[in-house]
C-alpha cells in the first residue's frame, strides 16, 4: 500500500490549495507539510497502516505476518492452518476490527449465506412461531435471513418470492398462500432450495413440513366419540391444502368410528353454528381462526343459556388464552417452532446436495382436553 498522497491540481478553498493570493501552507505542529504533500513527499502516520476505509485481508496479512492465503483459510474455517499462526491471523482480525467481505465470497462461491422467509401474516402467531424456528437454524449455521408477508394473496407472494431470488438468496421457506407455484418451478431449477411450511403447496417439487392433519383429526373425532358424540360435524375455512387435508381426516376417522359424516355436517360455518337447529352436537375445527368463530357463534345462540356449553368443540391448533376461556378450550396441538427449525433443517441439507426426492415431514401432534369438549349430548338431544 503507498504511504505517499497523490496529488490534484486545481484552485481550492482552505489548507492544501492555492488560496487567494496566499502563500503554500507549510508544515507546523499541528498539521503536515502541505506543499510537501503536492511534490509527493508527505508520510502517512502508522506506516503500512491502514488510516480510513474498511480493512482488509491484505491488511490482516500484514498485521499478523502471514500470506493473504493463510488468512484466507482461517477466515473461511479451512483446514492447514497451525493454531499458533491461527491465533496471530485471528488476534489481528480483532485488533483491526475486519469483516469479511460477503460479497466476494458470493463471486467465489456462488452463495451468499442468506435464505428468504415468506410468512401468510405476521399477525398469526403460528407464522411468527415458525420463524423463529427457522431463524434458529439460520443463527446456528451463520445465514441472514430476509422476510415478508402476503396476507394470503398469491400475487404478493410471487413478488416477493422472485424480488428474494433477484437477491440471490440461497434458498426460501414459505408459508403458501393459496394458488398455483408454478412460478418457482425455473427457481428451483435454477438451484435456489425451497421448503414450505404450515400448509402444503400446489407443487410437488419442493420439501414440505405439515402438521399431521390426518392425525389431528383422528385424534379429535376419537375423543368425541369416546364422550358418546354422534353427530360430529367439521368446521372448514375456504378450499386451501390444509382445510382440504384435515376435512379428509375428518371423514376417515369418521367413517373408522362407524359414525356417519354427512355432507351437512361438512360445510359449517358461523350461520349454521348460531341456528338454533344445528344437526351436530360436537364440532371439529380447522384452524385457530375457525375454532374461535365457533365459539362466538355458539355463545350467541338464544336457546342455549350456558353459553354454547352443549356442543362441544375441538379445536386445531393451540392459541392464546385457549386455556382460561369457560370453559377451557380443548384443542389438538402441535409445535410450530418445531416446524419452522425443521423446515429449516431441510433447506439446507438441500444446500449441502442432498439429491433425495421431494420430502413430507408430518409434525406430531397431541389432544390436550381441557373440557370444551369432555361432556356426554345434552339430555334429551335428538341425536343421543
């Protein structure tokens, strides 16, 4: 590095160029030699000492007496490196507070260390709890992470989607928003790895981390049956994966429980709970959002003076205060950070070259009663 200042001619104002009409500034105690500097001959303090900018490895080098490679490797973790000569390239990384250039590291590799994360909506709890997971698995491994929401319109998740992958992010997490993904197919071709989270996508080439709605159902409807509900019907939100999944569950486990799930007890909603004639005495519900409309439309309805307090509600999904409602809320739970820490865990062993084909990981789940739903047909119902 020179330790000589280049000059530029030219009329300036101040210390360094031709005043009006003044003479060359000279060096004094408190400042260099100016006219000095314009014939090349100023030193610089700290000789071979880096005085502004971003230090480098060059710089590094120099400090701790080694070649550029050398810190290179210590730097990038790689191996042939003594700890003694280790210890020197580190202590002069934190002496000249040095930070590796990821941009570089992004022409030589061809990675850049970051990963995109695409929630539905920030105000579901179940989406933030994801993301921590995931940024969990980031943290450990070293990767940043970038992240925005849809509010479940497809149109806004393509562009996000595509303005991360112009970004060159190495890979994406997604909790889908309704709709096609084709958009993605020359994406992951193009090698950016992609796991969705929560819900499934329309698209069978990409890693995908679920709550086992089979499962969720089973275990509700076995539950309610188990506290002589016959006529169990199934709260369902608009045609998405996830309702499309658990409404199938639903129906199995009813079908294995001999009871009979017909079309009116599939198509619920808060009309329907709120009518006084409702045909089920048990509710299944598919999502947090659901299993709360239910239990306002129930609470609502003139003929029943304890609150709703005679159907009983399964829920899926845990939320927040689920436990301190009268009663309690009984739900199917499962883990979401668990969900986001694995979805995680996925993307990058695609990065690393996993070549397996497309994987579904179901989250477990569990019934936690609570006593929404751990009572007997009011006396006297039609369907006892």
């Amino acid at each position: 590095m020179s330790n000589q200042v280049q000059t530029v001619d030219g009329n300036t104002d101040g210390a360094g160029g031709h005043g009006a009409g003044g003479p060359e500034a000279r060096g004094t105690a408190n400042g260099p030699d100016w006219g000095a500097a314009r014939a090349g001959r100023v030193d610089v303090p700290g000789q071979g000492h880096r005085t502004g900018g971003r230090p480098t490895m060059k710089d590094v080098a120099s400090r701790a007496g080694v070649a550029l490679k050398t810190v290179s490797r210590v730097v990038n973790s790689e191996p042939g490196v003594t700890p003694e000569t280790a210890g020197r390239v580190l202590g002069a990384i934190e002496e000249l507070g040095f930070r590796r250039n990821e941009s570089a590291r992004l022409l030589r590799t061809g990675r850049t260390a970051t990963l995109g994360f695409i929630a539905a909506s920030w105000a579901d709890p179940d989406d933030v709890a994801v993301y921590q997971g995931v940024e969990g698995v980031a943290r450990e491994h070293g990767y940043l992470m970038y992240s925005g929401s849809t509010d479940r319109e497809p149109a806004r998740e393509e562009g996000l989607a595509l303005a991360m992958c112009a970004r060159r992010v190495d890979g994406l997490i997604i909790i889908p928003a309704p709709g096609s993904h084709d958009y993605l197919v020359s994406e992951i071709e193009a090698g950016v790895a992609t796991v969705f989270a929560l819900s499934a996508p329309e698209l069978g080439r990409a890693d995908a981390v679920l709550p086992d709605a089979r499962g969720a159902a089973q275990a509700a409807i076995t539950h309610l049956a188990a506290h002589g509900h016959r006529r169990i019907g199934f709260v369902g939100g608009p045609a998405v994966e996830q309702h499309a999944a658990l409404r199938d569950g639903y129906a199995q486990a009813m079908a294995a429980a001999g009871l009979p799930a017909d079309p009116g007890g599939q198509a619920l909603g808060a009309a329907a709970l709120a009518d006084a004639g409702l045909p089920v005495t048990a509710v299944f519900c598919a999502s947090q959002a659901l299993t709360r409309t239910a239990l306002r439309a129930l609470a609502g309805r003139a003929d029943d003076p304890s609150g709703g307090r005679r159907v009983a509600v399964v829920g899926f999904g845990d939320f927040e205060l689920a436990d301190v409602l009268s009663p309690p809320v009984t739900v199917v739970s499962y883990d979401p950070v668990w969900i986001g820490y694995t979805a995680g865990e996925l993307l990058l062993r695609r990065l690393a070259g996993q070549q397996a084909p497309p994987n579904l990981v179901a989250a477990p789940v569990r019934l936690i009663a609570r006593g929404s739903a751990e009572f007997p047909p009011a006396s006297g119902s039609l369907f006892w």
